[in-house]
C-alpha cells in the first residue's frame, strides 16, 4: 500500500509541472534527386552554442544535410530554401552572415519641416552591430550611412558564413546552416520549402 501511495504522489508530482517547450524538430523529405533533412532550433540558448551568438533571439536556424540520390548531381542554391510560419503567415529565405552582423548602420532621416517644429522620425536599419529591425529615433539629420567596426560583429560575420549551407553542385552529401529571419515560434507551426513547385519538399515539423 505505501508503494503505491508513493507511486501516486510521484505521478502528482510530475504532473504539477508543465512540459519542456519543444525547442528543436526534425523533418525528412525527398524528391526524384535528393533527400533533406533539417533540425529546426528556436532557443537561443542552443542558437548561441552553435555559433557563438543567440542573433538578438530574431533569427530560427536549421541544420541542413542535402543526400543526392542514385549519383546525380543537384545545383545547391540557398535562396531555393523558405521557411514559413503559419501563425503571422511570416516567411523568410535564409540570410547570410553580412545581412545578420552588417557593419554599415543605414541612417534614414526627414528634415525638419521649419524651426520650432518636431523633428520627424529617423529610422535606423542595421544587423547584429546596430539594430536587428527598424527603430525610430528624432533627427533632422539627412540619409547617412555610418560605419561600425566592432571587432565581434566581424568575428560574427565569418563564424555565420564558415557554418552556412554552401552553394555548389555536387553528387555528395552536403550539409551546413541555414538562418531564417524569424522570431521564435511555435514547431508545429513551420515549414520549410526546398526547390521549384514540381519538384518541391515540403518539410512540416512536430
């Protein structure tokens, strides 16, 4: 009897506390050509280990091996990769190391219409070294361009680029990273899209 009222308050006990949030997800699919597979990771923890940033928690990365099948050779090219999030209906190409950790800040402004007058709002545009999206400050200020040169921005660049999918052809199994401009969201809610309509693969995520 004891063993079985300790065994309950266990099951009690577990039960009180909800679930880990599912953080990484993997999918396989295939075509007449190859097979993809990709792991999707949303925590920017995990994200930090991998490439030695969390990427302002803005970004999903995928761990991607293309397999060619039968020795052909497929024409690997990043851009025919898309992730889609069906709650917000967001989707994104995947980016590269200079669009995430840019050292050029682009400075948008709007002159001021005449003294005395609130100055209108500039916005700011930049990667990791600056902004990760828009903001708006006040400034008079016409269009700059301002250089940043943080030394980890360019570290950040290289370290994005040396783990990123590469783009070739080949008839050998391939396999990098992919970065996705998309906020954190929920697994189930991904699909990652490779190739044009007739031949493409769609990978859903649970």
């Amino acid at each position: 009897m004891l063993v079985r009222l300790t065994f309950f308050c266990a099951l009690l006990a577990l039960a009180a506390f909800p679930a880990a949030k599912k953080t990484t997800a993997t999918a396989t699919g295939d075509n007449d050509d190859l097979t993809l597979t990709a792991t999707l990771h949303t925590d920017p923890a995990d994200i930090k280990d991998m490439v030695g940033s969390d990427l302002g928690g803005n970004y999903i990365v995928a761990e991607v091996k293309v397999q060619p099948k039968y020795g052909k050779t497929v024409n690997i090219q990043r851009d025919d990769f898309l992730l889609r999030c069906f709650d917000g209906n967001d989707s994104s190409h995947p980016f590269v190391g200079s669009q995430i950790a840019d050292q050029s800040t682009l400075v948008v402004g709007k002159v001021m219409d005449g003294e005395g007058k609130k100055a209108k709002p500039r916005l700011t545009l930049g990667g990791m070294g600056g902004t990760t999206g828009p903001t708006t400050q006040y400034d008079n200020a016409p269009a700059t361009v301002k250089e940043n040169h943080d030394a980890s921005v360019s570290e950040l660049e290289k370290a994005l680029d040396a783990k990123m999918l590469p783009e070739k052809k080949t008839d050998q199994p391939l396999s990098g990273l992919l970065y996705f401009a998309i906020e954190k969201r929920k697994l189930k809610d991904m699909q990652l899209e490779y190739g044009p309509k007739e031949s493409r693969i769609e990978l859903h995520f649970k």
